[in-house]
C-alpha cells in the first residue's frame, strides 16, 4: 500500500477567505501515482473548514453568506484568552459548522471529483497568514500507473 502526503498552502487576510485547493489536490493525486485509494484533504486547526462546491463564484459567496448569517462576526466581543493565542469566538463556531476534512475516492487511476466540483477552503481565522492544508493519498497500483503504455 502507497501512503503519499503532499503539504500546501494558501495566503490568507484579515477577511472570511474562499480560498480554491482543488489545484493542490489534483497535484497530490498524479504524484502520487495511487490507482485505487482514496484522497483525505485535512485542514490543522479550528478556524477553518473544506467542502466540495461546484464550479460557480456566485455559489461560493452565496455559502459564505449563509455561514455568517448563521453565525455573525459581530458576535465577537474582545478577543478570548487562549493558551494557543489564536482565534474569535465567531470564527471557531463559523468553522465548526463546516469538516476539517473530506475524502475523494480514487478508482482505476481516476480521481472522482466531478469535472465542474472543486475542493474550497472557507478560512474565518481574522489574522493574515498561511493556512496549511494536508493531502494524504493511500490506496495501491502505483508500480502499474508508472509502466509506459
């Protein structure tokens, strides 16, 4: 069994980023050379979450939106105390209502997100910096899928 694990990371601001890794996961998945596996994107940390959206800007605005209107920034009151230093109260309970991973079958040396799905990170952390994306691919074939054709 192949274990292949690819590290990204994407810029984040100061705003609710929508921030696209479907790029970063179709790299992972051809280095990785897997034919039959599955593909786990996982985001470290509480202030972010990972979903499939299909391909429209309009969409992810629209989900942004509802996620805020669920929990809304101005919730924040000062900022908490924490060991870790890290986070608003609103940004933690905006990321907990979205996963922290996902996982993508993989079948015969195809990756199955759909050809207008893409894999968006939705970032509520308020400091500007770099959110760290694992990929971890697992699964067997790889000596096949290098053999010329």
């Amino acid at each position: 069994m192949i274990h292949y694990l690819h590290k990204a990371y994407l810029n984040t601001t100061t705003e609710v980023d929508i921030l696209d890794a479907t790029h970063d996961v179709k790299r992972a998945f051809r280095d990785s050379l897997v034919l039959n596996g599955l593909l786990t994107v996982y985001l470290p940390g509480t202030v972010a979450g990972v979903v499939i959206l299909e391909n429209d800007p309009s969409l992810r605005k629209k989900f942004k939106e509802f996620i805020l209107s669920l929990v809304p920034s101005s919730l924040d009151g000062a900022r908490p105390v924490r060991k870790s230093g890290t986070g608003r109260d609103a940004g933690h309970l905006q990321a907990s209502l979205l996963h922290t991973s996902l996982s993508i079958p993989i079948k015969e040396g195809r990756l199955f997100l759909g050809p207008w799905q893409e894999v968006i990170v939705f970032d509520f952390d308020d400091k500007i910096g770099r959110r760290e994306i694992l990929i971890t691919v697992m699964g067997d074939g790889a000596e096949e899928k290098k053999k010329p054709a």
